[in-house]
C-alpha cells in the first residue's frame, strides 16, 4: 500500500510502526447529582494534570532544550484559562459528568481554532486537545502510552502527535513520523527538522490503515509513506538511505573549511534558525553563524507576549553558544502568511500587504520597545546583528533608530549595559526595497535579501495560491536585475548583502546568487553542507556570464 502526504522534515526511514491511537468514543458520558462532588473531581484532576506537565517540562528542558520546552508554559495557562475552566463547570452545574464536560468544552474552542485561516493557529487545536487529553485520562484512570522505551527503528504514526508526547520519546530510536494532521509549522514537523528526523504529515486516516508491527517505508523528501512493500522496493529504499548516509559522511570532509569558489571568492554561509535549540544543529553542521533567527516564534504558542526577560534569556543563550560568529537577529515580522490572536490584528483583505513586521512594529512600539530592550541586554553576550523586517522606505529606518535610541537612553539611566558595537541592517524584500537600496545603505550596516517575499511583491502572485503560483519564477529577469541592483549599491557603499530565502538553498540557484555578487547565504541547518559543496563547485567569473545572458545589460 502507497500513500501520499506532506514531506515535513527531508530523508528516509524504515523500520516498524509504533502505532499512538486516541479513542474520544472512550470517554464516559453519564449523568451525576452531587455537583459539588463532580466539581472537586475536575478540579483535582486538573491540578494533577498541572503536576505531570511540570514534570513533562522538566523532561524537555533535559532533552529538548529550554525553547522546545517553553510550549508546558503554554499548556499550563490553558488549564488555568477562566473562559475554559468556566465552561467545564457550567456544563458540570448541568449535571454532565466531568470527563464529558471538559471534552465537550475542548471540543467548543478546538472548533473555534481549527476554523481559523492561519495555519499556524490551526495547529494551535492540538495543544488544546493535548491538555485536555490529559485531564480526562486522569479522571478515567487510563494509563498514559510508554514512550520514553520506545524499540528501536520505530517509526512513529499517530493522528498527531503532541509536544508532551514527543518531550518524553526516546528520539535515538525513531526512524520517522508520520502523522494524519499537521502542517510545516505543526509541532511533529518542527521538532522532525530539529532532529533531522524524517517526517511526513496530512495522511488522513493512517492510524487506521497501518496496525503495529507493519514495516514502512517513509520518503520524506517526497511525502510518500510505502506499508508493507515488497523485498524489491525495500532494498531499493536501503541502497538509497545507505547513498543517502555516504553523502552525509562525504559531506562532513567540508565541515571545518571555508566555504569558497573554484575561483577563491570567499562566501560566508551561516543558518537560518526559528528556535534555539536549533543552533547546535546549525554548529554541528559547520554554520559560521546564524544568518536569520525568526524571533516570532518566541510570540506563538502563548496568550501573551513574551516578557523582556524571557527574549533576552532566549537571544543571550543563542550569541552565547555562537561565540564570536555573528547572529543576525530579525525582529518581530508578525502579519501576512502569520498571526497573533492576542497581538489584536485587524482582519485584512490583503494581509501581505498591510500592517505586517516593521510596519506592526512602528505601530505598536511597546511591544517593539520590549524587544529591542532584551535584543540591546543580550548584545554583551556575543556578536550581535540587530535586522528589521519588510522596510519600504527611507522613513521607516529612520523613526526605527529613533526608537533604538530611546530605548538606549532608557537603558542608560537604569544602569544597564548594553555593547555600542552592534550593527543594524534590514530586509530587502519589496521593490521599492531594491529600487532605492543605494539610499537605504547610507543608514544601515548589511542587507539581507528576502527573496520569498521579493518574489512574490515583483511578481504581483501569491506564492501560497495553487492557482498562480507556477508564475513563482526567482529566474524572472526582474527578480535577478532587482537583486543585481541591491548588490551593486550595497556595495558601492562598502556593507555586504545576504540572501535568507529558499533560494539560498536551491542548489540551482547558488551558482547565480554567487554570479549576482552576493556575500552570504543563509540556508536552514539541514542544509549548509549541501550548499557549501556547490559553492566550492562554482567559478564565480564564469557564473557572472550567465548573469549578462538572464537579464542582459542594466
């Protein structure tokens, strides 16, 4: 049987099913009188429930790190949500059974937020689902699933799997994942990425066609997941995991060098991270630093935003495991594709183009305020690069560094130290970005290209709509001049630019950045030896020929 999902996180796995199956028809539904007595038995539950995910916490601090483990905090403000907790003891006053109550009230808000368009907020349900799993399991006395003794080549299948059933597995023994529900951004496909852990998501229904034991066979560089193939497939996929293993080990002959082109121009090549932990995969597979770390992150998954103490906690541990390598830190770029329910948003008709990052930003500087206070603190602790999001125009650099100066001053007066040697760049990623880059470079130190968004704006498409987006194009003759354009009047003002896209990891396309003159690329961690291989495969000067054929003469 061959079945097809999402490729979430890249490689090949075999190995045997470890099947986790949910069952809501389990959960009792019976009438009770003592309203007091059903009462007192939630609310015992649900303190239990806290105990445990404190526990689970402490569990992922040890194996997943301090970020992978701030999602508990989240998971206990659920249980201590009034509007929930209310529900649950209205439905109890009725006369429903605790168990059913808190389901039929998870169920109200899971509804609620599956029914949002943002898919990141769609993922938000499980949380929800996760918790109240584990109320009820305690009200029913049900053992919870044993994953810290997981077998080892187990490939895990399940409807989805939570953070508190992941922070618990043993990972050395998993060979994939693979789940019914999920996207990109769910939990699974993270932590999958984190690990390099292959993974495939969105198979509907896979909890009931694959039972335990059954081998599979999971390509998650295709999102094709293969159960009970025959011997011929199986050996192919083991000759391919066995090529896939020798390429790694061939690849780590260029871990500890500069990257460089035949021609010996010097590309510096760093990652893109959204969580910290991610830095030791960024180390362990040769990063010069961290081109991107998308601070947003650090805003989902809650009810509030993060404090002041909690960014510079997360942005100290990253320049600190980094040492002397730079950390370009992009500040919040909330809006289009992502949002924050408790950030009060409006709806947009055209989000992509409305109150997003910079622009978000500049209109709520309170939130902004607290970020930059914590990104300042933390800029003691290593080499600090401060990146903004979305600029269109010479305005908003401007009121930008006024507002860093603020925040300085603030600092000062309360004693607070802070490095005075930290550059500041932007994002080039709109056209009226690249137009009048010559003049943005007179305010900043470096500009990073995005091109997933400079694409998108040049091209006038939605690069999530199916129905235009074959005309996503990064060879259009506009994009490459556009790009063209910024390198020439970046560098004629002395200050380097990198690319942060999915370009910058599209072996096709790093031959043509290098030809564009680019100085840095910036690629997910999975991927930097991959593309440092193709940079030292790449002449340069021949490279800038192509150049002249794609877009002809500026």
């Amino acid at each position: 049987m061959t079945l097809k999902g999402s490729p979430a996180s890249e490689g090949i796995g075999l190995g045997r099913a470890i099947v986790i199956r949910e069952s809501d028809s389990e959960i009792s539904n019976t009438q009770v009188t003592d309203i007091n007595t059903e009462l007192n038995r939630f609310l015992a539950a649900v303190e239990r429930a806290k105990e445990e995910i404190k526990e689970i916490k402490e569990t992922a601090q040890r194996n997943l790190g301090e970020k992978n483990a701030m999602i508990f905090d989240a998971h206990l403000l659920i249980l201590e949500d009034p509007e929930l907790l209310n529900m649950v003891k209205e439905n109890i006053s009725k006369g429903m059974n605790a168990e059913s109550a808190l389901d039929e009230s998870a169920k109200f808000f899971e509804t609620i937020l599956s029914s949002l368009e943002d898919e990141y907020m769609r993922e938000r349900a499980n949380d929800i689902r996760d918790v109240t799993s584990r109320v009820i399991k305690i009200l029913s006395h049900k053992e919870e699933i044993d994953l810290k003794s997981i077998p080892s080549c187990s490939i895990v299948v399940a409807r989805e799997l939570t953070p508190s059933q992941t922070a618990q597995m043993n990972k050395q023994n998993v060979r994939g994942f693979v789940t019914e529900k999920g996207g990109k951004t769910s939990h699974t496909a993270i932590i999958a990425r984190t690990y390099e852990i292959p993974a495939v998501v969105g198979i509907g229904d896979i909890t009931s066609l694959v039972r335990d034991g059954d081998f599979l066979i999971i390509d998650g560089n295709d999102g094709t997941v293969y159960v009970n193939p025959d011997e011929s497939l199986i050996r192919e996929y083991e000759k391919r995991l066995e090529e896939e293993t020798r390429k790694k080990e061939e690849l780590r002959k260029f871990l500890q060098i500069e990257a460089r082109t035949q021609d010996s121009r010097r590309i510096k090549l760093v990652a893109n991270i959204a969580h910290v932990d991610e830095t030791d995969v960024a180390l362990k597979n040769g990063a010069e630093g961290v081109g991107l770390f998308r601070t947003e992150f650090l805003f989902m998954d809650r009810t509030e935003p993060p404090s002041e103490e909690e960014q510079f906690e997360a942005y100290k541990t990253v320049l600190e495991k980094m040492g002397e390598r730079p950390v370009i830190i992009r500040t919040l770029d909330i809006g289009g594709d992502k949002s924050i329910p408790y950030l009060n948003i409006p709806k947009e008709e055209n989000p992509f183009l409305g109150c997003r990052a910079i622009r978000l930003c500049l209109a709520q500087q309170d939130l902004f305020k607290v970020q930059l206070r914590a990104l300042l603190r933390a800029s003691v602790y290593g080499n600090l690069k401060i990146m903004f999001p979305m600029i269109s125009c010479i305005d908003e650099i401007i009121q930008t560094k006024e507002i860093m100066k603020e925040v300085k001053t603030e600092l000062d007066k309360e004693g607070i130290k802070y490095s005075e040697d930290f550059e500041i760049g932007i994002m080039v990623e709109t056209p009226s970005a690249a137009i009048i880059s010559d003049m943005l470079a007179e305010e900043v130190d470096f500009f990073s290209i995005g091109s997933n968004d400079l694409i998108q704006y040049t091209l006038v498409i939605d690069r999530t709509n199916d129905k235009v987006s074959y005309l996503y194009n990064p060879l259009h003759p506009a994009v490459l001049r556009l790009i063209k354009l910024t390198v020439d009047n970046a560098h004629k003002k002395g200050i380097e630019v990198g690319v942060c896209g999915e370009i910058a990891s599209d072996l096709n396309m790093v031959p043509i950045l290098i030809g564009l003159g680019v100085d840095e690329l910036s690629v997910s961690p999975s991927k930097v030896l991959n593309v440092k291989k193709k940079i030292f495969e790449t002449n340069s000067e021949k490279e800038k020929v192509t150049i002249q054929k794609l877009i002809g003469t500026m």
